[in-house]
C-alpha cells in the first residue's frame, strides 16, 4: 500500500517511521513533511503540498493512487479533506468537517457532551460581553475559565484566579477581539482541580479501539512556568491511569461520544483525543481533539508494539469491530516499557513574549550521537540547506526514549538531547520529573 500522511512535524515523522516497519508498505509520501524525515526515513519522500490545499492532495492522491491517507492537523481536516477524499473513493483515517467541530468549536463539544452524558464541567455560552459580564460579577465563584469558540492556535482558553481576570479576559476576547473579528463567541466553565491526562481512541464512526494515555507539558519552562505552548515534552503511559480507568472512559467517554455523534449524523472517524482531568469527584473531559497530539504521538505510538497499517485501515473502512474479532483484542498490542519524549524548540518560540523566534540555524550533532534501538529523533520544524539540516522555527526536533522505568527513559532522552546543538535551543528540563 502507498501511504500519504498529511502535515510537517514531529507526529507526522512519528505516524511514518511506524508505517515505515510495515511489510504491507510499498511507498510513505508525507506532504508538505520537513527535511529530516527524509534524512532519517529512507524511503520516505515529501511533496511540497500545503496541508491547506486539499484539492491538491486530493489530485495528487488519485494520480500516485495512494491506497490510505492519514491527516495530522486538525485545520486540514476542519476543511473538509475527509469529505472531499470519501467522495472520490480514497481510503483516509480522519473527521469529517461536521464531526471535526468537536475540536474547532468548544460549545459545540460541550453540548454533545451533555447529550452523551460525558462527565465534563458545567458552562454557560455568550454571544454579547456585556451578559458575559453580569454572569461573573453575579457567579458564586471566583475562579472560572473563559475560553473562546473557535480554533484560536492554543490561545483561546484563559484559567482565571479571580473575576477581575475573568473580565479582563472577555474584554480582551469580544471587545478588544484580540484574536481576531472571527472569535464571536465565547463559553464561560467552572474551574476544575486535578491531574491532567490525554487519552486516544481510533474510531470508525461505530466502534473504537484504545491507543493509550499520555501527559504534556505545556508551559514552555521548567516547574510549568512561561507561556502556554503546543507542548514541550511528554510521558506515557500516564502513571495514575489504571485499567479501571481505562474501562471507565471507554464506557463513559468514547463509547457515549460515538454513539450520539452518529445518532446525530455526524459518525466520529479517526481519532479522538480526550483531555481529561481526575478531580476528587472522578474523571472529567476537558476538551476533545479530532487528530493526534503533537509530541504525544512521538511517544505513543513507539509504544505500541504491532504493525499500525490494519488498524489504520480499520478506521478509514469502518472495520475497526471486524478486525477487534478477527484478532481476538480491542487494541493493538503495546509495550510494557514507558516513553519519555523531550522537545527542543528555537529561540524565541511560542512567539507570545514579544521575541522573534529565530531560524536559519544549523542542527549539528556530536560524533558519539547514537540511537539504540529504544530510542528515536523526530523532525518538526526544519529545513535542508545543502547536505545540512537548519532550523525554521517552533518546535525544531524531539527525542523520544524508551525503558523499564520513567527514570532511565528520561536520562537516555536528555543525554541524547545534550548532543544535539543548534544556536537559541530551548528545552526543559523537568519533563516526566517525579515519575519513576
Ligand atoms: P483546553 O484547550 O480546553 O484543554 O484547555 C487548555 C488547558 O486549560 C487545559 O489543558 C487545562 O490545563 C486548562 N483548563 C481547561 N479547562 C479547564 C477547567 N474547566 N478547569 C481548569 N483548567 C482548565
Ligand atoms: N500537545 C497538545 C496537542 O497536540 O494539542
């Protein structure tokens, strides 16, 4: 099979090189991909393609006669590309445009949520700011979150201490529109206390299959300080996530999810990405995203043990039960070892502290760089200048390791982090700090 993946960074390099140990692979095409792919991964080329322009990959799909299309960003699936795809016959692993609202759009999410019965905070949604305003003087609480409808590039949601943030922050969101005329509206949700942990299912629109659980770390310094970003490095399994847990958000989660998404004719396909948090009354979702999450993939997927491409198949032909009883299992097999996975981003990066964030640099590694067999570099955002690989800003790479136990996973992933040197690296250094 002649696999395309759609995107450019370290999730698309972690989606490829799991495709690549496929037998059933003749061809993996990641377009627009990044210059270290193609380094790292022999056989897998790039195509200049903008993940936007989905009737371009749709042409380039029929004439390479691509047998199964992945989509990483969740903008090209917010598009239409699996409506599009479906249409003229191709097989493709992701959400339409209506069920991608899940993640575009957080009412929208939170009403199917209530419908589903999903344990999630309770919220209010506002159209004018002014009503948004008499809600929090008049709210018996004092800490809220205000988070915008609409995909807002990791900006739309703001956790309040007090109502004077609370204001602020609808100030600044509908009157202000600080990002952007299109953000309209706004939902207003209790503040929840707990421990974070993202949860993937694969999907076909009927049935799901459990990929596993990992923790971000989103703030872009040490000790969860600085600003908010894509996600700086990342650990799975999540260590407070027990079977039981599994059981019981597949049952009060995933399964009620997929069951009203397709009551309401909107079927969920590909994958559903559950931010989830324990608070002392038990589990409750924070937000769902449509796609894999980026660098949680980088970890996740190495994890898993079996060839992906038949579950990937599974999900793109609403197979996923048939092969669940084929195989005797509702998951792919995975490892019994954990993964830590290290971001190392360019100066500058998130690009919300007034900084530019710098490129141009060049990526160079130390003679005694070595990968074992547990351990895998992912590209994000670089270039090819020659035979060199330099930095085009964001996220740059990621090393993703793997052991026994939390705390050798760490120390191979930060020691191979030390010899990897480009000008303005920044990392932290805490990631999956307290795990053993
Ligand atoms: P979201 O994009 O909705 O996941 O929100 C981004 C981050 O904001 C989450 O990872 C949480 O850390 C935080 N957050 C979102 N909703 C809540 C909530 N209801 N209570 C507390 N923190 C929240
Ligand atoms: N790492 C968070 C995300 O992919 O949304």
């Amino acid at each position: 099979m002649k696999i395309l993946i759609i995107g450019s960074g370290g999730r698309e390099h972690a989606i490829a090189h799991k495709l690549s140990l496929s037998s059933d692979v003749s061809g993996i095409i990641v377009s627009p991909g990044n210059a270290g792919m193609e380094k790292t991964l022999p056989g897998i080329k790039t195509q200049k393609i903008a993940a936007d322009d989905i009737e371009a990959l749709l042409s380039f799909a029929l004439k390479e006669q691509i047998a199964l299309t992945i989509v990483g960003p969740e903008a090209t699936l917010s598009l239409g590309i699996v409506n599009l795809f479906r249409a003229n016959n191709l097989l493709i692993v992701g959400s339409t445009k209506e069920a991608s609202l899940l993640e575009t759009s957080k009412a929208f999410a939170k009403k199917i949520m209530n419908e589903a019965g999903v344990p999630t905070a309770a919220f209010s949604e506002f159209f004018e700011a002014e009503i948004a305003l008499q809600f929090i003087h008049s709210s018996p609480h004092t800490k809220m979150v205000v988070k915008c409808d609409g995909l807002a590039a990791g900006k739309g949601v703001v956790v309040c201490q007090n109502k004077t943030e609370a204001i602020n922050a609808v100030n600044a969101l509908m009157k202000d529109k600080l990002l952007g005329e299109n953000i309209d509206h706004i939902i207003i949700e209790d503040f929840l206390e707990g421990i974070e942990v993202s949860a993937f299912a694969l999907c076909d629109g009927e049935s799901f299959s459990f990929l596993g659980t990992a923790c971000d770390h989103k703030r872009l310094r040490d000790g969860d300080m600085g600003p908010n970003t894509g996600g700086m490095g990342v650990f799975s399994p999540a260590s407070i996530f027990s079977i039981a847990d599994e059981l019981w958000i597949n049952e009060n989660v995933f399964a009620p999810m997929l069951n009203t998404m397709k009551k309401n004719g909107t079927p969920f396909t590909g994958i559903l990405f559950a931010g989830l948090m324990k608070t002392k009354h038990g589990w409750s979702v924070l937000e769902f995203n449509v796609r894999f999450g980026d660098p949680e993939t980088q970890v996740l997927l190495p994890l898993i043990e079996e060839d992906l491409l038949p579950w990937f198949k599974a999900s793109a032909a609403g197979t996923i039960s048939e092969l669940q009883n084929k195989l005797g299992r509702l998951s792919p097999r995975k490892s019994n070892l954990v993964g830590v996975h290290v971001v190392m981003a360019a100066h500058g990066y998130p690009g919300t502290e007034g900084v530019k964030v710098r490129s141009g640099d060049k990526i160079q590694f130390d003679k005694n760089f070595n990968l074992d067999s547990k351990d895998y570099l992912f590209f994000a955002g670089v270039d090819g200048i020659g035979s060199d690989l330099v930095t085009k800003g964001g996220r740059i790479l990621g090393i993703t390791a793997l052991s026994e136990k939390f705390s050798s996973a760490r120390k191979n992933a930060y020691d191979l982090i030390s010899k990897i040197h480009f000008d303005g690296a920044q990392f932290r250094r805490d990631i999956a700090n307290g795990q053993v």
